[in-house]
C-alpha cells in the first residue's frame, strides 16, 4: 500500500490503530482488518473506503474500532468473523 495512502488513514483514524486491529463498519455491518479498507484516488484527493465491495461506508466517517464496541459486551469475540454481519445497534450501545 503507498505511504501517501496509510498517511491519509492516519490522519482520519489516529496513528494508534495498526494493521491488526479490526474495525466494523456501521453502513453495513461487517468487520475487516484496518489496514484491507478500499482507496480511491481523485483528482489528487485520496477517499478511503469500507474494505466490503457492495458497501459505499466512509472508513472515516462509517468505521468504528471493533475493540471499542465490544468493551463490556459478552458473546462477542474479541477477533470477528469478515463478511459477518452484526447487530446494527453496536455503534449506539457504546456511545457516551
């Protein structure tokens, strides 16, 4: 992957994430590997994407770290399943 593109997602999704971490992504309800999202070059403006092909959720607008959601939630594993889809209602369980 080009520095200038792992550059961009640091930017948006902090330089405490590594490639390892899951993120689930709250437009379609799947998980994926932080560092497989999908990119997108235009006009010298790089977007950064869900890593699901039929899904058009904004890693930084859509994707939460996995980790975080699952914080004080039992029957979820701490490593999810990709493709799998979860419960839409993660996202609102865990905000402040």
């Amino acid at each position: 992957m080009k520095k200038t593109v792992i550059q961009e997602f640091r930017i948006f999704c902090g330089k405490d994430i590594k490639p390892d971490d899951w993120l689930w992504c709250k437009r379609c309800h799947r998980c994926y590997k932080a560092f497989e999202f999908r990119n997108l070059k235009v006009k010298g403006e790089i977007f950064l994407f869900c890593d699901c092909n039929d899904c058009n959720g904004d890693l930084p607008l859509d994707s939460r770290p996995w980790s975080k959601l699952i914080e004080g939630t039992s029957g979820l594993h701490r490593i999810p399943l990709k493709g799998k889809v979860y419960d839409p209602g993660l996202d609102s369980q865990h905000r402040e």
